[in-house]
C-alpha cells in the first residue's frame, strides 16, 4: 500500500494517549481556574500542548508571540520552550479571558517573560513591531483573520522562524468544497493552508493532529 498522510487506526491514537498522556498539575491548575471562571474549553489539547513546546525548542525560540491566548494555557506551552531569558507576546480580545490568562501565567512562574496585550491583536500587533524579527508566532485566534494572521507572520518571523496555525481543518470543513464556498472560517483556513503549501516565503505541512495544525519555516 502507498504511503499516504496521517494514519487512521484509531487504536494508534489511544496508545499515543497511553504513553504521552502524562500527568501535569501546571496545566490542569491552569485549565481547573479557565472552568471555574467559565471559560469556554477551546484551548489545544495537552499533545498539542506538547508540540508547541517542542517546536519552540526546535526553533531555539526567543522571542515568540501568540495570537488567541484565552486562559494561557497554549502560552504556559510555548514558554516552557523558550530559551533562558526568552518572552512571549499574547494577544487576547477579552478583557476577561486576559485577566484569567494572567493569573495562571504568573501561577506558572511566567509573569516576567510574558505580556498579554488586550483588544483586536490587528489592532495591537504593530505596538510590537520593534521588538522582532521573531522566532515563533502561533495563531489560534478568530478564523476569518487568520490569512491576515500569517501576512503578519511572514513579515516579521526571522528566517529559519516558525508560524503554527491551530484549527487547520477547521474541524473537518475544509475537506468539504461547499463548506469553503459557504463558511466563511472555513474558506479563510482553507486560503491560510495554499498560502503555507504552495511555497512562497514559507516550506509548510500540515501536523496531523487532531483539529489539524498548519506549520511553515520561513525560509526566504
Ligand atoms: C481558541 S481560543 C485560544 C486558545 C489558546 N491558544 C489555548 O490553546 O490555550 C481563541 C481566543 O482568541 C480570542 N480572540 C478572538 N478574536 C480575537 C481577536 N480579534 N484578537 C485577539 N484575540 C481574539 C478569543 O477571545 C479566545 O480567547
């Protein structure tokens, strides 16, 4: 049989759970205190979790900036990646989800090396424009920005930096061409993952997770 993408055993994916599914009382803290404030439970899951790590850690990443932090769960991640000294950027629209954000990030000892940035991440992602090029942005915010999203991260990822995108199948619809044609999310994920596939600035693949996360270093 040809190799193709992914695999679709499901036994597979309950042993990954097994194996790599470890306990971590930071993060459950972390999800525990987004439930009790009534936080939607729309964070990564702990394997992406994990990824985001890794990739901050492939990268040697410094400096990194987030866009959708809800309750800092992903950003909690992707600053136990980071390098000595490192700092992450997180942008967040509601007022309510950055208070929660702050209040676990500093529980997890990263009130110095992070800084979330309330309101439209458009909007405020310019006030950071000095402190690039950076090493890392993930994206996991509102759908129908997130070609924009990338534009932003083209321009101000250093070469050899890494852009993550979550939600790269936009839960199953972008397989779907009507869904792309109706949905607006869809078609602008849809837009986000040729843009990373088909060259240009960046050498992109898609991870096989489970919601689908879109991947590409910047390589000119
Ligand atoms: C899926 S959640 C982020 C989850 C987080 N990355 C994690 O895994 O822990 C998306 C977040 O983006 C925020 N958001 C939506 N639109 C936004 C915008 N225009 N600018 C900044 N944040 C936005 C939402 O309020 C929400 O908290």
């Amino acid at each position: 049989m040809e190799k193709g993408y992914g695999q679709s055993d499901p036994r597979l994916a309950a042993y990954v759970e097994r194996v790599f599914g470890v306990a971590d009382p930071v993060l459950e803290g972390a999800l525990l205190k987004a439930k009790e404030s009534g936080l939607p439970a729309i964070q990564v899951s702990p394997f992406d979790g994990r990824i985001l790590e890794l990739l901050a850690r492939l990268v040697g990443a410094e400096r990194a900036v987030e866009i959708g932090t809800l309750a800092g769960y992903s950003a909690i991640n992707i600053l136990r990646g980071l390098r000595e000294g490192g700092r992450l950027w997180t942008f967040e629209y509601e007022p309510k989800h950055a208070r929660i954000a702050e209040e676990n990030l500093r529980r997890a000892g990263f009130e110095k090396s992070a800084q979330v940035l309330v309101g439209s991440a458009l909007d405020r992602l310019p006030e950071i424009e000095g402190e690039g090029p950076f090493d890392l942005v993930f994206i996991d915010a509102d759908k129908t920005s997130y070609p924009r999203y990338l534009a932003w991260a083209e321009a101000h990822l250093r070469i050899g930096g890494l852009v993550a995108i979550d939600n790269a199948f936009a839960w199953g619809n972008v397989a779907d061409p009507k869904a792309v044609d109706a949905d607006e999310s869809a078609r602008a994920i849809h837009e986000t993952n040729v843009r990373l596939a088909s060259g240009g600035r960046f050498r992109g693949m898609m991870l096989p997770t489970s919601e689908g996360m879109g991947i590409g270093v910047k390589i000119r």
